[in-house]
C-alpha cells in the first residue's frame, strides 16, 4: 500500500465516526474526506436495497460537487464507500453482483478489462460480513485501490477499469437507480 493510500484510509476511518453530516439506515456517513488538499465531499449516500431489505450503504466523495456521471468521471478521484448492511450478501454473491455490475457498465464489453475484473473480483474471496466496510478509491494517476476493513488490495490501473468501476453505481444501467440518484445528489 502506497503512503498517500494509507494516509486516505486513515483519515477516512477517523473522520467516519465524528463528522457525520447524516445518518443513512443506522451508519454514520462523514460530509468530508480528509485524504487530499482540498477535502474530499461527500457528493451522496444512499442504501442498496433489494426486496425491501437493505444491503448496504452507498457514499460517493469528490473533489468538486457533481450532479452526473460524466462530472463525476472528469473529477481525478473519486472515492466510493460500502458498509455492509445484511449477512445477505456473501462473498459468492458479491462476486457474481460485481462481474454482473462490470457486464452492465460496459454494455457487455468487458473484454478489454476482463484481467482487471477477475482481479478485482478476487478481493471477496473472503467471507463477508455485516459491518464490513468497503472504500474504493478511484485515482486517474495512482488507479483503483479496494480497501476491505483499512486492508489494502494492489492498484489496478487504467482509465477503462476506472470507469467501469464507477458506472456500476453511476452509469446507464446502475446497480440500482435510486441509490444512483441519492450518490449523484439529486
């Protein structure tokens, strides 16, 4: 794990439980991100929900406010946040919502980051569990690092896999269009 990653994480777990600009389904969601000059803001957070049970809970932080996608690409990071919410969701489940997810952002067109997707998708191996936190930092310079509870995985490079990450949650075909809506801020 790089420095400037760590600090990030870091900063992110002090500032989760203290500056809490709202509460989202029983999880305290920070307004700001200290990881860089200027602070990170929370753009949104929301709750994946499926048959009326939440999932987890969804926050977007950028640099700059963004009301679209296109927005929130142009923006040299991005950071998205996960903290589960039901023991629904397993490893096994994970992995097929993310290859699922990956499928649905690229309109099926995985193939230039299919490596990059399988690596990723080897980040839940392990068991999850309710309470465990997921941060996602999306880098233009330093690529996408996954952090599961403050554990580091190794970046994976590369604007194409950078999008495609963010347009699970924020594309044309989102994981759910609600919690697209609530992370864009509208």
């Amino acid at each position: 794990m790089n420095m400037k990653h760590f600090i990030w994480l870091a900063l992110f777990l002090l500032f989760s439980g203290n500056a809490a600009a709202k509460e989202v389904a029983g999880v305290d969601v920070p307004d700001q991100l200290t990881l860089s000059q200027p602070p990170l803001q929370l753009n949104g957070a929301g709750v994946r929900s499926k048959f009326f049970m939440d999932l987890y809970v969804g926050a977007l932080y950028l640099p700059r406010p963004a009301s679209t996608t296109a927005k929130v690409l142009q923006q040299d990071v991005a950071v998205v946040s996960l903290h589960i919410l039901s023991g629904l969701i397993t490893a096994e489940k994970m992995r097929s919502t993310i290859e699922e997810g990956f499928e649905d952002a690229t309109d099926g067109h995985t193939q230039e980051i299919a490596a990059d997707i399988q690596h990723f998708i080897g980040l839940f191996d392990a068991e999850i569990q309710v309470g465990d936190t997921f941060l996602l930092v999306a880098d233009k310079q330093q690529g996408v690092t996954a952090y599961k509870n403050g554990v580091a995985s190794a970046p994976i490079k590369g604007e194409a896999f950078r999008a495609a990450l963010l347009n699970i949650w924020l594309g044309q075909h989102p994981a759910q269009n609600s919690l697209k809506q609530q992370l864009l801020g509208q």
